[in-house]
C-alpha cells in the first residue's frame, strides 16, 4: 500500500500523493483508509503546515476501485454503511478537521470519490484542462456521499445538475461552481500548486488553524453568532500571542 500512496516532508509540507497511474489513480476502501490516517496524522505534526495532496499520471483519481470491495458482501444496511461507505465518509472528516489546509493539484480526470476528494479540499488548484464528474447515476446510484463532500464547497445547483446528468464539467466551470480555487495552464501546474503551497505555509500556524476552524464551524451559525465566534475566537489568539 505505501507503494500506492506515498508521504513525504518537504519542509513545512507534507507531500501524499496517490501513485496508481496504471489504476487512473482509483483507490480501494483499504487505501482511503490508510490516506486518511496519513492526513490526520500530518494535520497533528507541529511542524508542518500545509498538506498537499497530488496523483502521478494523467489523471488525479478516477473514484474508487471496485476491486477493492470486501470479500463478503453487507448482509444488511448497517454492514454496508460501516464497510462501503465509512472510509469514503472518513476521508472527508479527515479533510475537514485536520489542523491546517489540505491543498489539492488537479490534473485531467477526478471522477466519482476524485472529484469529491478535490471538492473537500481547503484550496484546489487545477490544470485549465482537468475535468470534473459525478458519474454514479449512469447506474442508478445516488451519490450522497459525493454530494456530502461538496456540501460546504459548491454552489447547490451547480452540483445537483453534475449529479443529475452525470455530464463531465471543465475547470473553469468547476471554478464559477465553488469547488476549485484556481485554474491554470496545465503547463504551470506544479509551480502555481508551489507557489499556493509557499503562501500558505509564510503564514503563522496558530493563525491558519484559527481560519480553518472559523470556516467551518462559522457557516453553521446565523450571523450574529458567527459575528460573536469571530470576535471571541480572534480575541483568544491575540490575546496567546501576548
């Protein structure tokens, strides 16, 4: 599996990339488990910043492999929920509440999980020639987890007309959508992916955990008490700062 999906330090950057060229970077149940477990564990590492998520090939992740189904198949609901649809689940989570921004570089393809992985990442950077897919009612199967993931990401009509028509959007449509931040040359990629990687990690860590948290805790409230969550949570950092 570490041959599947590697990690690296590169200063204040954890470096995971998904290394299934030959798969379109399709992952098993096994390995999303393991990829969060890598994210969590780099999210905790006082030392790093920024997490950056990338695929080797041409492209990022077609969803997830179905080879990697469990050898006995859910006997009911229950089974199903905790063996099919936990780990997709479990690497959202992981996403969303590790302490510092996971950054995803998007090439060609992200199908099904993929486009849902790069939805849920804090910032997307992708090649002005990356396409996005929700594909899974071709076959009648509704893909709540998916939509799960963009959720906090995308614009509701936006997404529901990928899940509905299962039609390929481009990168700049995914950009007007909500779930991508940039888009670039596919030729300039790795090096607006770097320069993204460099801004974030020039930042103090307690600040880019504070705007993590805020982010996602804040857009469940009405304004005021996001307004009062600002206030108090800004208050506690500058005041640590002392």
């Amino acid at each position: 599996m570490e041959d599947a999906l590697k990690l690296e330090q590169d200063g204040e950057i954890a470096r995971l990339t998904i290394d299934r060229p030959e798969k379109g970077n399709m992952l098993t149940l096994e390995m999303l488990d393991y990829l969060s477990a890598l994210i969590i564990d780099a999210g905790c590492d006082p030392d790093i910043k920024a997490i950056s998520l990338t695929s080797v090939g041409d492209d990022f992740c077609l969803g997830r492999d179905p080879d990697g189904a469990p050898e006995k198949a859910p006997k009911n609901g229950i089974e199903m929920r905790e063996a099919l649809t936990a780990p997709i689940l479990g690497f959202y989570d992981a996403v969303r509440s590790a302490e510092i921004p996971v950054v995803a570089t998007v090439q060609g393809r992200a199908a099904g999980f993929g486009c849902a992985a790069a939805a849920v990442c804090d910032v997307t950077v992708a090649a002005d020639d990356a396409r996005f897919s929700l594909p899974e009612m071709k076959h009648d199967l509704p893909p709540t987890a998916a939509i799960s993931a963009h959720i906090d990401r995308s614009m509701p009509k936006s997404v529901a007309w990928m899940v509905y028509s299962t039609d390929e959007v481009d990168a700049q449509t995914a950009l007007s959508a909500g779930f991508v931040s940039h888009v670039v040359p596919a030729g300039d990629l790795y090096d607006r992916s770097t320069e993204v990687l460099s801004t974030i990690t020039s930042r103090n860590r307690t600040s880019l955990e504070t705007c993590k948290t805020y982010l996602a805790n804040s857009r469940l409230m009405e304004t005021p008490q996001a307004s009062d969550y600002a206030a108090n949570i800004l208050a506690l950092v500058m005041s640590s700062k002392k």
